[in-house]
C-alpha cells in the first residue's frame, strides 16, 4: 500500500485488516481483534510519516474522521474494528409492539371520550 499517497482512513482501515490476517474469511465475529483507537492512530501517523505540530490535535483529527466513516465500528473500551467483521444487528420488533400498543390505548382513550361527550349530550 502507498501510504503516503493513501487517505488516513484508508491506511486505518488497511492496518485493521492486516492486524486481523490471520482469521480473515473467519465467520465468528468475536475472532477479529478490534484495535485500541490511540494504538490505531498512532500506527497511521507513523505509516504516513505525517509531520505532526499537535499531537493531541492529530489524534483528534484522525479520530473524528473514523468515527464519522462507515467503514469503522466502535466495539467497546476505546478499541475499533471493520463494520465487514461484525454482522448487521437486527433491531427487535418490540419498539413497533410498543408503539401498536400506544396507539391502541390512544384509540381507546379517543373512543371512550367520544362515548362520554356522546352520553353528556344525550342527557342534556
């Protein structure tokens, strides 16, 4: 790979996959190694030879563009992986039964308030 002509986010994503060589095609997602994100960005400032004035502004440079790109996935305790290594979570359906069910209270609600202004007219 051409580092020096490469994206940051590129050269990230690159030394992922090569920190996870070894169990590439591997269909157990807890198999890959997610990095630590400052050990992450330290490896692309070093494989760019990027001449760095602040390094706490570079590390929040580089961070702020893995965090913003699809590519990356956060895991957990500042370490991040490839989204290709982890399988789609699927969203449970238990947030559309809660709003079916709010909205079945909302009927109900609607429907017994129209039956009591319903009952106060006729007995005016």
């Amino acid at each position: 790979m051409d580092y020096l002509n490469s994206t940051d986010l590129d050269v990230a994503a690159y030394i992922l996959a090569e920190h996870n060589v070894d169990v590439a095609n591997v269909s157990d997602p807890g198999a890959y190694e997610p990095m630590y994100y400052k050990d992450l960005i330290m490896e692309v400032i070093k494989r760019k030879n990027k001449p760095v004035q602040s390094m706490p502004e570079a590390i929040s440079e580089i961070y702020t563009q893995i965090n913003m790109d699809s590519r990356f996935t956060y895991r957990n305790d500042g370490k991040w992986g490839l989204t290709e290594w982890y399988p789609v979570e699927k969203k449970s359906s238990r947030g559309s039964r809660t709003i079916s069910r709010e909205a079945q209270a909302s009927e109900k609600k609607k429907a017994s308030d129209t039956h009591k202004f319903e009952s106060i007219q006729e007995n005016n």
